[in-house]
C-alpha cells in the first residue's frame, strides 16, 4: 500500500468564536495520515500572530499570519458563530483573492458563507450546515443552508455532506469536517483503499463508509 502521490499542505483558518470541530477534525484526519505520508502537512492561519480564541474559551496558535502567505494547496475555512463576523472581514476576503488559482478553497459547515459573500459560488453548487440549532429553529431564525441560498442567490444549494464544484469544495454540518479531510487526500491522489485505511486506524471506517458516497461532483476534479 505504498503511496506515489506528492506531499499536500492544508491550511486552515482561525478566528474569534470558530466552531472547534470544523477545523479539528480535518486537522486530525491529516495528522493520522501523516502516518502514510510525512510529507502531508496542516497548519493554522490568523489574521495576525496571536492567540485566538474559538468557541468555549478554546484557545490556539496560529502557525502563520496573512502577511506570512504561506505556500498551500488547500485553504480552508471553518464555521461556528465567528463567522458572522468573518462575512465583513475585508482583510480575509482580500487573502482569498490574493491565493493562486491553483490553491483549493474549501469550507466547513456556514464557512461556506465566506465564499458566497465573496461571490465565489455563483454558478456553483455548495452545501452548508442543515441541522439547525434552537436560535435557527426560533420563528426569526434561520437554517444556515437557507442563509447560504440569501447569501448566493445564484449558487445551486446541495444537501450533500461534501460538494466539490472544482476548485471551492464545501462540506455541511459541524463533523462533516471528518469527510472533508478524507476528500482532500482524495484530490491529492489518495487511492480509496489507502483513505479507508486512514479511517480504520482512526476508527472511524463504519462512519467513512456511510458518508464515502455522500457527495457531490459537479465538475471535473482531476487529482494535483
């Protein structure tokens, strides 16, 4: 099961209020990959070299700042309650802008919100989170799928757990973080059968099974 595909580096955001699991958990699935493939590399990206604080008090370090612009093939973006913020974020969106066209941008849970903002998903299918939580479900509320459709009125809104459109790969619901993982190291050239080998060690292979198929292709996705 030896692996012949270059190394893929990940590079993931943080920010005030992100929602811990959107960004751990595709983070874990490339640290246990690592295994296979020490050239894989994640790592976090801020505004600025500070701490930040995610939700409930969670706290990390950035890796990298914006002004650090460091060499990646994927940047991803997560979701949680921050990202309301994130929407105006100008220096965020112009980091987006400034990334080659070869460098994935993806998202996790209402991160997908960023790109539809950005007017980065028109044409395009993508998905967000489905579940509403009890704020959403209130008579005001809304369910951050329906914001997405507000926010991008000409994306085509998919329920899949993961929707590749090409370059912008969105992921909906807060563990879809895990699938998303696993679909980077596919784009990178990962052979299913290594992939579900990643899923076994970090015993999750009945859940990887269940959501392999759960996704949506809508453009060709040839592997780097």
């Amino acid at each position: 099961m030896a692996l012949e595909v270059p190394g893929f580096r990940l590079g993931i955001y943080v920010f005030k209020d992100a929602e811990i699991v959107d960004f751990a958990a595709p983070y874990g699935v490339f640290s246990v990959a690592r295994r296979f493939d020490p050239e894989l590399d994640a790592f976090l990206i801020a505004d600025a070299m500070r701490p930040v604080q995610a939700q409930a008090g969670f706290t990390v370090l950035p890796n990298y700042c914006f002004n650090d612009q460091p060499a990646m093939d994927a940047f991803l973006i997560p979701g949680g309650f921050g990202t309301r913020q994130e929407l105006h974020n100008e220096r965020l969106h112009e980091f987006i802008r400034s990334l080659p066209e070869t460098c994935m941008l993806t998202s996790v849970c209402t991160g997908s919100w960023i790109y539809g903002t950005m007017g980065l998903l028109d044409g395009l299918a993508a998905t967000n989170r489905k579940e509403p939580d009890r704020v959403e479900s209130a008579p005001n509320g809304k369910v951050p799928l329906d914001r997405l459709a507000d926010l991008a009125p000409t994306c085509r809104i998919s329920r899949a757990r993961v929707v590749d459109a090409g370059r912008i790969i969105t992921a909906g619901g807060i563990t879809s973080g895990m699938e998303m993982g696993f679909h980077l190291l596919r784009r990178a050239g990962w052979e299913e059968s290594l992939i579900a080998e990643v899923a076994r060690v970090m015993e999750y292979s009945a859940a990887y099974e269940h959501y392999r198929e759960d996704r949506e292709e809508s453009a060709v996705t040839p592997s780097r």
